[in-house]
C-alpha cells in the first residue's frame, strides 16, 4: 500500500510503495530550491532504507532544477543513491523545453553510476520500465 511520505503543496508530493520498492515524485513546481533538496534527501532515506526504484514525474512540473542543485544532485544525492543499492531513476518527461532540458541534465550527470536513468514519454511507458526492474 502506497503511502504520502513528503509533500509540499503546490510543489511536489511524494508516494513509497515499500512492497515493491518503488518512490513515485509528483513535481507540479521547481522553483523553490530549497524544497528540491529537501525532497531529494527525504527519497534517499527511503532508499537507505530499502526502496530500488524512483520514479519522478515532471511532465506538468514547471520551472528547472538550478545550478547548485544539478551539482549537488551529481556529488552528493546520486553517490547516495548508488551506495544505497538504487536500482533506477525513472523520469517522466516534461512537456516544457526548459523542464526537459532540466531532467536531462540530471539524467547525464548520473550516467556514471550504478543504477539506471531513464527518460519515458509517459505514465505507462514509465510503468512498463518499472516492472522490468521489479522482475529482476
């Protein structure tokens, strides 16, 4: 059973399914920086904790992940991630240029690590990739 386990409202809410291991991120606004960072370490405590799989939909989210953050995502989230046994960022793509760009940057800078990055057009497309990690 999927539970709530951060949330902002207007910006993003965020589900763990602990039977499966998936996170599922909900970004409706990037603009506060600081809740994108906040979000991020509450989804790697999740992922310490067990959780293999995230998927993160920003296709209606607005605005981008700054400078700072896109670095600290790289140097700091992601090392986490891998340390912590993630299996893979699955990322629903965003119908904004400047959000995909965004979510593209991020999928880059994780190129180097342990778990999978994967961009999908869509809920379904995100669903099939999810269960392809799940039968592993």
């Amino acid at each position: 059973m999927s539970s709530t386990i951060y949330m902002k409202e207007g910006y993003v809410k965020v589900n763990y399914k602990p039977e499966n291991g998936v996170i599922y991120v909900l970004w409706k606004n990037l603009f506060d920086q600081n809740i994108v960072r906040e979000c991020c370490e509450r989804q790697l405590e999740e992922v310490r904790k067990g959780a293999k799989i995230i998927v993160i939909d920003v296709s209606k989210a607005k605005g981008v992940v700054l400078e700072e953050n896109q670095k600290w995502i790289e140097n700091s989230l992601f090392p986490g991630y891998a340390k912590a046994g993630l299996r893979a960022i699955v990322t629903i793509d965003s119908e904004l240029p400047v959000t995909q760009l965004s979510a593209k940057r991020w999928t880059q800078a994780g190129a180097g690590f342990s778990f999978d990055l994967l961009i999908v057009k869509s809920k379904e497309e995100a669903v099939k990739a999810v269960s392809k990690y799940l039968q592993v």
